[in-house]
C-alpha cells in the first residue's frame, strides 16, 4: 500500500507529532509533545497563554523548527524538509493566524485568492469566481473590494479563514481564530469551522483558550438540509467522539480524551482551566 | 561580558544579513518571479523619489555654486565655478546625496512595512500560502533599488549642475557660455563612470540593509519603530562608508 493510498482510507494519520521539543535559548517552550491528527477529525488544543499551543501549529507548517522530535504531514517528514520542499507540503495545508494575518495593502478579494493568483496557474477567471464562492460560504460575498482596514474583528478572522480554504486544503490549522471576539461573532467563526469539518471534510487542529467555543465546536456538526442550505445541530454521540481535546501544560500535554472525559477529569490544573 | 555579547549580536546581524544577500541573489536567477511587484517597486522606488531627489540636487548645486565663488574670488577664477561644480556633483555629491535621500525615503519605508508584516504574522501568512517572501518582498526592492538610484543620481546630478548655472550666472555674474563649457570641459569618462558604478552599489546596499532590519523586527509596534530607525540610521552610515571605499577602489582601477 503506498502513502497516498493509506492517507486515502478513512481513519488515517493525517498530522502526527512524535516527542516534539523546542526550546529558545535557556526557555523550553515544547518539552515532550507527542499526537495524532485523524483525517476529517478535529484536534483541539487548549492550555494558558505561552504553553506552546500556537508554537506547534507553527512547527506543523514548517514555520518554526523543532529541536528534536518527528512530524508527518499527508504522509511527508516536514521536520527533515528545506523550506522549498516545504511548499509542496503547504499546498494541502491552510493555516488561520492569530488576528487573521490578512496583508493590509490587498482587497479582500486578493486576500482570499491570493495563492490561487500568485502561487497556481489556474486562469483569472475561474480564480475570481472561487474567490466569489468562498466568500460566499462564508457570508461575506458583498464585501469583495473592501480593505482589511475596513473590516471588523470577526469579519477579518472569516475573511482569513476564506483565504485558507480558497485553495481547497485538506487540513486546517486554527491558531486562536474566536480570541478577543465577542460570543455571538465567535459562534459566527465556530460554524464556519464546523461547516469546513463536516461538509468539506476537512481535518481540523484548533488552538484556542475559549473554553465556549472550543466545547461549541466539539458538541455541534453541520448538516446538509433537503433544500441544500446548511445548518449547525448538536452532534449525534458519534460525531462527538471524532472531536478530541489536548490540554498543554507547560510544554508538556497533561490531558487528552474527548469532550466527556475532559469534563469528568478530576484533574485540579483541569478544573481549574475548565472553572 | 558586555563587550562579548555585543559581539556575538554583531556577529548575528552579519551573519543573516550575509544569508539573506545570497538567498536574494539565489531568488533573482530563478524562478518564480513576481512582475508586477518589481514594477510596482520601481515606480514607488522611482518615481516616488523624484522629488525629493529633483529638490536636493537643486539646492546642493546652487548652494555649491555661492560657496565656491566665494573661494575662487581668492584666486580670481570664478570663470571655473562650472568644473568645480560638475566634477563634485558627478563624482561625489550627487551619488551620495541621493543615496542618503533614498536611505530616508525608502529605507524607512521598506523597514517600516516588512516589520508591520513580521509583528502581524503576514510573513508567517505569505509562507503558509507557499510564497518565499525573499522572492515576493525583497527581491523587488533590490531590483528596483539598484535600477532606479543610477537613474535619480543622473537626474540630481543635472539639476546640481543647472541650480549651480543659476547661481553663476545671476549671482556671480559668469556668463552662461563660460560656465557650460567649463562645466564639460572638467568631465572626463573617469568621472562619469565613478559617477555611475556608485549609485549601483549604494542603492543595494540601501534597499538589502532596510530589508534586513524590516524583516528582522520584534517586539510589536515599537519594534516596528525601532527598526525604521535602525534601517535609515544603518543605511546613511552604510552610505558613506561604502562611498568611500567604492571611490578609492574605482581610483585604483580607473585613474
């Protein structure tokens, strides 16, 4: 069986991380981190600022550089990858930042096509109309020719989240895409996540410290109504059980099960977090 | 210690400044290559400049034309205000004034934007989307800070060379036909290409520095700050210091 074949079955390794440890001069940010990513299921990172959740997002796409420690995206060794080689690997890989990460100088429009236009050889047109259809995926198809300035908190992280799946990756990493937004806009972010998992199938990591939207997330799925609209429904036992949480602690992660077991957890660092 | 640690930063600094010059270099022979942002860089570069570069040389040449009179006056030979003028515009003054006016005007802002982008993660962002920012970002600039200083030198060396004509002829009272042909006669193909070479040197030297300290910055908005200082402060020392080495150099080849 070759590695596209098994990365092709249901229940594949999409992301695996083995004893990952990174440290910046005297301070270990990642000390001992090791998890499995499995295809169209969803990994949600939680733990205080500075444990080093965002850190291995960046690791994952290559952006940072493990100290020691094994990571195999779709089947590649990025740890062992130049930057060129990296490339390939991103192809298959969006990543959402932290405040969104949208370049100031471009339209929402370029934004959101922006590797499509740049990176791909696919004709103007047919570019324009995915841009047209993501952004209406995500609700903001009137807003094609604003700038990021002339965005809000919540539309620039949907806007971000639209310029990750323009190119239709397979995976996707969220680094805190709901902090700093009010609740009813971070629900608005957390069903586009839940749609992308469940309707496009997408693998999802999400990094975040909101308790809410991380359960939100977890205990919800997107379901396809008979007259092809979608909507966001609590989740059958099943698809709950494809969601699991990591908890990082210190570098090190402390907790790892789905939703029930993190709450029934008897841990006191955990009932501290979950309090 | 103190001492050992500044080196060791200094070291650093050489070290990545002397990685990004090669992998700039790499990126220019190769491909992929962003068109349109060289073109965009080498209007903001170019013609953005124009101005300030068209003001400088204005002013140095005629505020060089009054100073020289005055010290010619002592020999009686304001006839030759024109060389004087001419062969320091040409070889010295244009090449380093534009540079250090580039390093004010584009140095900042290259540092400026490229180290909004770092603290905002959008270099983080243009590599997830699988672009090389040294291929997108820099190699634009250098590109167009190397094509477009030549250009402004050539421009704020004739604008020196007329606001010097200005001067000589409505305040030291040199006749128009004199000044010109003393203005050629003092150029020699030496001088022309010392006056050339320099600005190719000193407009890299200034666009890699300002792309160096940009995408080196840390620490938010206030490294961003930092950096835009560093870059305009770096750059202008840069400046003289590699005209100067770049002048005794060309004399060695040339003369």
């Amino acid at each position: 069986m070759t590695a596209t074949e098994i990365l092709d079955e249901t229940g594949a390794p999409v992301i695996v991380c083995d004893h990952v440890r990174l440290s910046f001069d005297e301070h270990v940010v990642l000390e001992d981190v090791s998890f499995t990513l499995i295809k169209g299921h969803t990994k949600i990172i939680l733990g205080a600022s500075g444990s080093g959740k965002s850190t291995i997002l960046k690791i994952i796409t290559g952006l940072l550089r493990a100290d020691s420690g094994v990571i195999w995206v779709n089947g590649a060794r990025v740890d062992r990858l130049s930057e060129r080689e990296m490339m390939a690997v991103r192809a298959d890989l969006g990543m959402i930042f932290q405040e969104g990460a949208l370049f100031d100088s471009l339209t929402v429009r370029e934004n959101v096509g922006y590797k499509l236009y740049e990176e791909t050889d696919m004709p103007i047109e047919q570019v324009d109309r995915r841009v047209e259809e993501v952004l209406g995926f995500i609700g903001l198809g009137e807003f094609l020719h604003r700038m990021p300035s002339e965005l809000s908190g919540g539309q620039r992280r949907r806007v971000a989240i639209a310029r990750a799946m323009a190119f239709k990756p397979r995976i996707l990493l969220y680094d805190e895409a709901t902090t700093g937004l009010d609740p009813i806009t971070a629900t608005t972010v957390d069903d586009e996540i839940i749609k992308l998992r469940d309707i496009e199938n997408v693998s999802s990591l999400v990094v975040t410290h909101q308790l809410r939207d991380a359960f939100y997330i977890a205990t919800h799925m997107a379901a396809k109504k008979a007259d092809g609209t979608v909507e966001v429904v609590p989740a059958t036992p099943e698809k709950e059980r494809e969601a699991e949480f990591i908890m990082f602690r210190d570098g090190l992660i402390c907790f790892e099960g789905d939703a029930d077991a993190l709450r029934r957890s008897k841990d006191p660092y955990l009932q501290t977090f979950l309090s | 210690m103190f001492l050992e640690i500044w080196l060791k930063h200094a070291a650093l600094e050489v070290q990545e400044y002397v990685r990004l010059v090669g992998a700039t270099f790499r990126a220019i022979v190769t491909r992929p290559r962003y068109r349109h942002d060289i073109v965009e860089q080498l209007d903001l570069i170019g013609v953005g400049s124009l101005t300030v570069v068209l003001l400088t040389g204005f002013f140095t040449g005629a505020a060089l034309a009054s100073q020289t009179g005055l010290t010619l006056d002592q020999y009686g030979g304001r006839a030759v205000v024109g060389k004087l003028i001419s062969s320091s515009m040409i070889k010295e003054l244009g090449p380093v004034l534009t540079a250090l006016m580039l390093t004010g005007r584009i140095g900042s802002g290259i540092a400026a934007e490229l180290g909004s982008m770092v603290v905002t993660d959008q270099i983080y962002a243009l590599r997830a989307l699988g672009t090389d920012p040294v291929r997108k970002l820099v190699v634009p600039r250098v590109i167009a800070g190397v094509l477009m200083a030549p250009v402004l030198t050539i421009i704020a060396d004739f604008v020196g060379i007329v606001g010097g004509w200005l001067v000589s002829r409505f305040q030291l009272q040199v006749a128009s036909g004199v000044y010109w042909s003393s203005v050629t006669e003092a150029l020699y193909t030496q001088d022309v290409w010392m006056g050339l070479i320099k600005p190719f040197v000193l407009g890299f030297a200034i666009v890699t520095i300002a792309c160096h300290v940009g995408l080196r910055t840390q620490g938010g908005t206030q490294g961003v700050g930092k950096a835009t200082t560093v870059a305009v402060v770096a750059g202008s020392v840069a400046v003289i210091a590699v005209d100067f080495f770049v002048t005794q150099l060309l004399i060695k080849l040339m003369y």
